[in-house]
C-alpha cells in the first residue's frame, strides 16, 4: 500500500485519493525525519503548529520538560 503526503502534511492513499494529483507533491525523505531523533517518523504526530515528530519523541521531551519546570517551581518558590 502506498501513501502519499500532500503538501499539508495529510497522508493520502493512492487508490482512494480524491486528488491524484497528490503524486505530484511528494516529500523527500529528509521530510520524513524526526528532528528529534533524527530517523524515519514511527507513529508520526503533528504540533498544532505545523511541526511533525515521532509519538514517542515528543512524548519523552515533553515529559522531560513538565519535570524540569516542577523542578524550576520547587526552588523558585523556596
């Protein structure tokens, strides 16, 4: 089965795509790389903004952020 990307980031299967000329917008595969950890998305997800990134990345980054900010709120209020 072959997906296909359109320019907004939607994936589009070849055989039920509305809009065959989604083949013409295909992506490099620098554009399918995680920033994070530099590979091949595996469960791809988008920010609100526009920004794509493993499930599992964005996960662990966003966790990692929440406690340094518990950490920053505990010596801050000290």
């Amino acid at each position: 089965l072959l997906l296909l990307f359109h320019l907004c980031g939607s994936p589009c299967q070849l055989s039920g795509c509305a809009d065959m000329s989604a083949a013409s917008n295909l992506r490099s595969e620098d554009q399918f790389l995680c920033s994070i950890c530099l590979d091949v998305f595996t469960d791809p997800v988008s920010t609100p903004c526009g920004h794509n990134f493993c499930k599992t990345c964005i996960s662990q980054v966003n966790t990692f952020i929440s406690e340094m900010v518990a950490q920053f709120r505990l010596h801050v209020s000290c």
